[in-house]
C-alpha cells in the first residue's frame, strides 16, 4: 500500500488536537453547500423512481462532520417525498476514506445518532443502512450504475501522489509566488490527472443522471497560493537553521495539495465530458471560519485566540503527514512557531481563501 495513504488522516481520537474537536469551518462549508446539496438531490427524485436511495460521502472523515451528511440527506429527502406525497426510500449511505481514517469512532457514535434521527422523524422514515468503504477515491469503489447520489467534501484538493517531476524546492513545502513556472505546471497536470480520474470513476458507478456535490479549496486568479502552506514551509526552514530537523527531510517533503481556480476545475469537468455541469460557485471564508462573525465586541476573539484556532484547524488535519516526515518530537514546537506568525500575519492583512462548491450531473 502507498505510504501516503497510510499516514494521510486527520488526527484520531477525542482529544484536544483532533480532528473531532477542530472541524468547525469544514462544517461550516457543509452548511453553505446544503441548498445545492438539496437541489441536486430534489432533482433526482422528481426524474428517478428511487425504492433504495445510495448515497457515497466520499473522504467522509470521523468526528461530527463524518454523519452530518447522512443527516442532511434525510432531512432533505424527508422533505422532497412529504411534498411529492410518495413514501420514502429505504436509504444505504457509504462512508469512504482512506485505510487510516478513525472509522471506528464514527461507528460508535451510530447508535446515539440513531436514536436523534428516531425522534425526530420516527416511523415517517425509510431503513437506513450505514456502510464504510475504505480505499482511495482515485480507484473505483463501487459496481457499475450503483449510486444516486455522490458527496465529497474538502478532500479533493489532496492530490493521489505530490508531482513527481518538482524539481528543486528547498524553500518550500508547496507552491508560492517565487516558485519556478515548471512547479506550478506539474502540480497543475497532477490536478488534471486527478480530478479527470476522480469523474470518470464516478460516471461509471453513478446511475444515470445521478447527482453530484463537491466542495474543495480552490483559490482565486488574482491571489498567491494559500498563504498557510507558505508558512509552514517557512516555519520548518526556521527549524531547519536551529538544527531542529534534518535537512534531506525537507528537502524531499512536498504537500500533496493543489487548490484549483474556478476555471482549472471547469476546463477538466468539460474535457472529461461525463458531466454536465449545474453549478460552480466560489465562496470566501476566513482562515478562523469567521469566529468573530456575528459576536459583540465584548465577547470577541483577540488575535492570540484566533491564531490558536487556525493552528489547531490545521494541525488536526496535517499533524499525521508531517509527523511521519519530521518525527513526533518537533511537532509542538513546529505548531507554536507556526500560530506565532499566523498573529504576525494577521496583523498586516485579512487571511481568507475561496471554497469552491460543484455542482454535477451525470449524462445520459
């Protein structure tokens, strides 16, 4: 097996540093994702007779956010076949990550979510039968015109390999402005490659005119790679000239991480050709989630605390790859030094990056 499939997860467990207790703004895109959620899967039950609804959540995670889309969907489906006046599927839903994902804590969650389901909708609702299947989504997972309707969310911007032809990138751990053109073409055709692989595949196991929602990083014309990669690679460089870590590890780290504008992900969905497209919209949201959006000044976060919130979003995220290259040892210094020039940064500027929301239809 690909050891970057081994260590790519986010952080297990319930503790302070995982991904369970540090997942807020990628529920947050979820929210904003749900009316297009809606609208993709409404569509599909005004067309298709639909007796067992299949819905694959794919990069599903653990913590909250793994079952938050099975919940969505009820709600959503309740809602569509109430106003229809058509009984309710039964519903099979197939959480997909990658072989280290914490499986295991989503499913002992199943039963108290169970029952918050039960009581809410009761005997209005269809079976519901919840399913993980490991493996990578850049290969096939499910049989031939199998699912309705396919969900994926924060996930696609990880790449199936870092670009093998990089070049010399001592500086850095992933794209920035002074990167050579030559970098940001091969981390651009590994984008292709992925994404065109990642809708071929689906188109295959989707029924036709079946449904799909994506949501990614993506990052606008105008703007430098995300801001956060840049950092990190200056942090370790910091750590590198404190003999900290070793300099053939980094040296030979790279992210595997692309975040596509809106109009690199369109050329690929029209190359492809297995989809049509519905929507594609780019939403901005700030590196804190917009923490202090809606708060009295009284009760707002000061920039230490909001700094600390960004680092432990992205430790709970990134913390496996980069232990597993630089050791356990420096990880609390690296996130400190890291949430340090976060405050350093947010002082000179607003730090934001776009989400970008897809919209598909399979064709015919």
């Amino acid at each position: 097996m690909d050891r970057q499939q081994v260590v790519l997860h986010m952080n297990h467990g319930m503790g302070d540093n995982s991904y369970a207790h540090n997942s807020i703004i990628q529920n947050k895109v979820m929210r904003e994702a749900k009316p297009i959620v809606e609208e993709n899967i409404m569509r599909l039950h005004t067309i298709i007779p639909i007796h067992c609804f299949k819905v694959a959540d794919l990069g599903c995670s653990s913590g909250p956010n793994a079952l938050q889309l099975v919940s969505n969907v009820i709600d959503i489906v309740h809602t569509t076949t109430s106003n229809l006046n058509v009984k309710p599927p039964v519903f099979q839903f197939f959480l997909n990550d990658l072989f280290g994902n914490d499986f295991n804590s989503i499913f002992k969650s199943l039963p108290q979510f169970s029952e918050i389901i039960e009581e809410k909708k009761g005997h209005k609702l269809g079976p519901c039968f919840i399913n993980a299947t490991p493996g990578t989504f850049y290969k096939r997972l499910f049989p031939n015109n199998f699912s309705h309707f396919v969900h994926s969310s924060f996930s696609l911007h990880w790449l199936s390999q870092v670009p093998k032809e990089l070049g010399n990138n001592k500086e850095n751990i992933h794209l920035t402005s002074t990167s050579p053109p030559r970098m940001h073409k091969a981390y651009l055709e590994q984008f292709q490659k992925d994404f065109k692989l990642f809708l071929k595949l689906r188109s295959q196991e989707l029924v036709s005119k079946g449904g799909m929602v994506l949501t990614l990083f993506g990052r606008e014309e105008t703007r430098d790679m995300r801001t956060a990669w840049r950092l990190f690679g200056i942090t370790l460089n910091d750590m590198l000239l404190e003999n900290l870590i070793e300099e053939i590890k980094l040296e030979s780290f790279n992210l595997p991480l692309y975040d596509p504008t809106i109009e690199e992900a369109k050329e690929v969905i029209e190359e492809e050709g297995s989809f049509t497209l519905q929507r594609l919209e780019s939403v901005i949201m700030g590196w804190d989630g917009n923490i202090n959006e809606g708060v009295d000044d009284k009760n707002k976060l000061d920039l230490n605390m909001r700094a600390q919130f960004i680092t432990k979003q992205q430790r709970a995220a990134l913390e496996p790859l980069l232990k597993a290259q630089f050791g356990e040892n420096v990880m609390d210094e690296l996130f400190l030094r890291f949430k340090n020039k976060v405050v350093e940064l947010m002082e000179e500027k607003i730090l934001e990056f776009p989400t970008l929301i897809i919209s598909l239809i399979k064709k015919a």
